[in-house]
C-alpha cells in the first residue's frame, strides 16, 4: 500500500512559529494511505469510435494495451471493440458493430454481427470475446470473437435460436449485456432475458462456438431474477447474482440474490437472498441488508464480495460479503444518506449513490465505483478494506472527467482503470486512471510558511519523476482533494515552494510522486 505525508498550516502570517507548527504535525500526521492521482485518458465522441450512453463494460489489460467496448456509437451506431494504450494514446477501432435492418421492430432488428455490446471482453492468446445485447441473425444478440489487432471477427453464436422470431421467450436466452468468463475452452455467460420464465438464464458454449448448453433458467420468486453482472468460477462452481425478487420478496419488491450453479448445469442454489424493499421517500427504498445487484462478485479465499446498487438503511446501496456455502452475510459499508433534486434529477450525498458496479482486491483493500451521487452528484471511485473499515473516496467526478462510472474497475501495477458513460470533453464517455503513487522523503526542518505561503523541500526522488501535491481543508474519509501543484523532477531534491495556505481556516496538504513516465 502506498503512502502519504500530510502537512497543515493555519490561515494568515505564519512566519517560524508556523513553521514550527508544521513540523510538529507533519510528523504526527504521517500515515499509510493511498495517494489517488486521477488522469483522463481518453473522451469518447460517439462518433466513428463510440461512446455512451450506458456502456456497462469495464476495461482489460494486455502488456501496454487497454481493451473494451462501447455500447453506442461507431459509424453505424451499434457500439464498437476498441484498443487504446495504457497512457491515452493510440486509440484505434478494432470492429464497428454493422447498420440493424431498417424495416425490423426493435428490439428485435437484425443484422450479421450484433448491437449494442454493453459487456466487457475476455482475452486468450490474440482473441478476444464478448458479447452483444441485440442484433444478429435473430435480434436476440450474439456472442462475438475478434483478434486483438480486428482482423477474424466472426459469430460464435445467436441467440434466439430455441423459440419463434421475437417471441419472448427464448430457451437459449436474449439480450447479453455483461462479460463472459472463461474456463479451458468454454465461455460461460448470463443474458439478463430469455429462458421458459423470460427471467434469464446462464448458459455455456465452446470458443469455437460449438456445444451451446443452457445451465439455468431463472424464476423469479425462488432464484431471482434477471441475473446481472459477470459470473465468478472457482472450481466447477459459478457464482452470480440478480437484481430483483428471490425469496424474501415483500414489501414492493424483492432485493434480488447472490446465487451458486455448477458449471454442468446440475446444482443451483440461492446464498442468499436480499430483503423485500419499502419505499421510505421519492427513490428512497430501504431494506436491512441492500438491494438490486448490479454487478460481478469478487472471490477472495472462501469469500464473496459485492455491492447494492439500493436498499440498506439509507436507501443508497451497500459493500457486502458473503462466504461462498451462505453463511456470514456481513454489510461492510453502507452508503451515506441522499439528496434527490427532482428539478435536475441528480443525487447528491458525501460517498455514492447506486454501486452498481463490481469490486477489485488489492492486498486488504477493496475498490469500487458508485455510478451516482458524491459531492457533484455524478459518481466516485471509492476504497475499503475488506473487513468493512478504512472507508476512503478516493475522486469524486465533476463532469468535465466523466459522468456515471458503472463499470468494474481495472488494476494493474497500482493503478486503476475505468469508464464513464456519459462526460468528459464530448460528453459521450471516458477513459480514466487513478494512479495509487508512494511517498517521497520530506525534510521537515525546511518547512517555511509566511504570509500564508509554504515552502518545503522533497528529498530522496528519482530524476525525471513527478511530484504532486494535493489540498484538501477536510480530513474525512469523503473530503475532496484538489490538486494544487505537479512538479518535474530534474535532481533527487525538489523545492515547493508558492503552496497558498489561505483556503479555509485548516488546510491539508499530501504529496506523492509518480515513477519516470
């Protein structure tokens, strides 16, 4: 885990008695946390490179090479598979989804390739494979194979094959919309439509596109239903979850569940089932224990991990574990109360509204996103430890950097990759990184501070990094900081100096350096 120096200073002339002050702080201060260093890297313009709204997918990584899908988009407007370098640069359209046929009814328009791939991709040697949520030769939407550079896209399947054109219930299932997971040389995946109750099902097919089976069909008040998120697998097991009904339906509506089902199609069980819902206020349903699963779990040892996107106490969603056989459900961090402003139609609260996204592991720690609310009602990227302690936003989006990151989160070499469906420059989505830097030494006798000015002396750096520094005038676990200062490192000391102390009555300061680019 990285870690971060933090200074304070006070409001007006400080002179040596501030400075003073400074040292004496800086040194009871110092304390392991990670240093979020957020960067833009690409803004999707919905033009020949796609863009939102709504891509539900998350990014994966290959050496220097970010992979993923935009739902929207693409010079037909069917959505894209793209490539962009791990730094921003280097966009390139691996396949453009093709034009659905005019004269069909949506949602059951067809086409040769797909529509609309909302789900992220999976990578073996040079292949990549998803899926799309409509289009194909049946409407239904299509599981799709594509090499790492675009050339050999080609149809693994199109669903829509056990039932008439557009009728709803389709045995094989309908409407893919999350990632599939690999095992040997099966894709193992879960439209959100489809199956004898048109409640979903969970199917399995080889990368070749042979062996299609259906696993499961959901039904919604013993299982729940429609599944949401991208199945886990340990061992012949797959773990998912659903976004509504189960067997505690009551109230409104029921939570949805956290389900198991072996990967023979043999064994289905409920882990645990959500509590039913009870509307407390406009958007406002409240449960014990969260409600409307959205995204992955994430398996550690025997445990599961994963989020509400609603319910809990406040009505704003949950981080929850699980162990894998039902037992020791445990709510881990329970968003904070919002505001709804029915005029602008935003929530607004200090940590996220609507976690829908799944969650990564790093060492103890757990990271998510919360598509809505924040300070600037448009989504954060946050951090908890696994035991449900430590609760940090690590950035809260603005618009200009995105709007609604939905998507799992990536992490590769301490830094985080993501989406957004909406914002940025085009207003069309987002590429972003969150870097998790160590700190540098800093010699706290050189602390200087006057006339609400600070200067300090970083030591210890290596030639040619970066040094930020970032304020902030509140020490919660949901204050923002700002960045203040970024610094090129030509020796191994580094002067700061011009750092304004004046902005509220305390402010913090944290610095951090990135490694040579």
């Amino acid at each position: 885990m990285a870690r971060w120096r933090l200074l304070t200073a006070t409001r007006g002339k400080l002179a040596v008695l501030a400075a003073a002050l400074l040292h004496s702080v800086f040194c009871a201060c110092a304390q392991a946390q990670p240093i979020p260093i957020f960067h833009s890297l690409y803004s999707f313009t919905n033009g020949a490179d796609g863009g939102g709204p709504f891509p539900s997918a998350g990014l994966i990584v290959s050496g220097n090479t970010l992979y993923g899908t935009a739902s929207d988009g693409g010079t037909n407007g069917n959505g894209t598979v793209f490539a962009v370098n791990t730094d921003g640069t280097g966009f390139r359209t691996l396949h453009t989804f093709s034009e659905l046929l005019p004269n069909a009814d949506e949602p059951y328009a067809t086409n040769t390739d797909g529509a609309d791939p909302f789900g992220g991709l999976v990578l073996v040697g040079g292949t990549l494979y998803g899926t799309a949520g409509y289009g194909g030769t049946n409407g239904d939407g299509t599981v799709f194979a594509v090499n790492t550079d675009g050339t050999g896209f080609r149809i693994l399947y199109s669903f829509g094959m056990g039932a008439p054109y557009g009728s709803g219930s389709d045995s094989d299932g309908r409407t893919p919309s999350t990632s599939l997971t690999l095992s040997g040389n099966m894709l193992f995946g879960a439209p959100v439509q489809g199956g004898t109750n048109d409640e979903g099902v969970v199917f399995a097919v080889n990368t070749n596109g042979t062996g299609f089976t259906t696993l499961h069909m959901f039904n919604f008040l013993s299982d729940g239903e429609p599944p949401e998120g991208s199945l886990v697998l340990a061992g012949n097991e797959l773990y998912g979850t659903t976004l509504d009904g189960g067997t505690n339906s009551s109230g409104e509506a029921g939570g949805g569940t956290v389900y198991a089902v072996n990967t023979e199609g043999t064994s289905f069980t409920v882990l645990h089932a959500f509590g039913g819902v009870t509307t407390q206020a406009p958007y406002v349903q409240t449960n014990g224990d969260g409600a409307y699963l959205q995204g992955s779990l994430l398996l550690s040892g025997n445990t599961l991990y994963g989020t509400a996107s609603a319910g809990g106490t406040n009505g704003s969603g949950d981080v929850f574990a699980v162990n894998t056989d039902g037992t020791s459900f445990k709510v881990l961090h329970t968003f904070s109360p919002f505001y709804f402003s029915a005029f602008y139609g935003t929530w607004s609260n200090l940590d996220g509204v609507t976690s829908g996204a799944g969650l990564v592991l790093s060492g103890n720690t757990l990271y998510g996103t919360a598509a809505f609310g924040g300070t600037n009602t448009v989504g954060t990227v946050f951090a908890v430890n696994a035991d449900g302690t430590g609760f940090t936003v690590l950035h809260t989006f603005n618009g200009l950097d995105g709007v609604a990151p939905g998507a799992n989160l990536l992490l590769s070499n301490n830094v985080l990759y993501g989406t957004t469906s909406g914002g940025g420059t085009n207003g069309a989505g987002t590429i972003f990184a969150i870097t998790m830097l160590s700190n540098p030494a800093i010699d706290a006798n050189s602390l200087e501070a006057a006339e609400g000015q600070l200067q300090f002396v970083v030591t210890g750096l290596t030639p040619g990094s970066v040094v930020y520094v970032q304020a902030s005038s509140d020490l919660s676990a949901t204050g923002n900081w700002t960045p203040v200062s970024t610094n090129l490192v030509t020796g191994t000391n580094l002067t700061i100096s011009g750092i304004s102390a004046t902005n509220g009555n305390y402010q913090f300061f944290r610095i951090a350096e990135a490694p040579p680019p």
